[in-house]
C-alpha cells in the first residue's frame, strides 16, 4: 500500500473504515479458504489483506484516542 492510498483511507469516515475492515475480512477468510485447499494463487494477498485491516484499525484508534485527548482538555 501506498501513501496515496493510507491518504484516502484517512478520509473515510469510522463507519466507511468498518465497513471496509468487514469485507477485508471476509475477503481473508476466502483467501484462507482457498490456501487450505491449495487453490490459492497468490498468497502474498493473504499478507498484505492483514496489514491493510491493521492500517484501518490503526486509524480508528488514531481518532479515538484524538478524541479522549480533547475531550479531557
């Protein structure tokens, strides 16, 4: 992933982000899926969907904790 793309995810709200986190998510667990059947062509995707649900994650977690700073100014 590129900065370009950490950029735009940085403009979705929470809820676009959890949205996307889910069909990352459901995405994995195909993927999954098919390396246990030998079926997967490309297992690097497995890699790079975990680190894009972190990047995601991570971003909530930014702005929760951006919140709970404010909140106690």
């Amino acid at each position: 992933m590129n900065l370009l793309k950490i950029k735009e995810l940085r403009e979705l709200s929470n809820k676009e982000l959890e949205g996307k986190i889910r069909e990352s998510k459901k995405e994995l667990f195909n993927l999954r899926m098919k390396q246990s059947t030998g079926t997967l062509e490309k297992p690097s995707k497995i890699r790079e969907l975990r680190k894009d649900v972190a990047r995601m994650k991570t971003i909530i977690r930014e702005r929760e904790l951006n919140e709970e700073v404010s909140d106690g100014e």
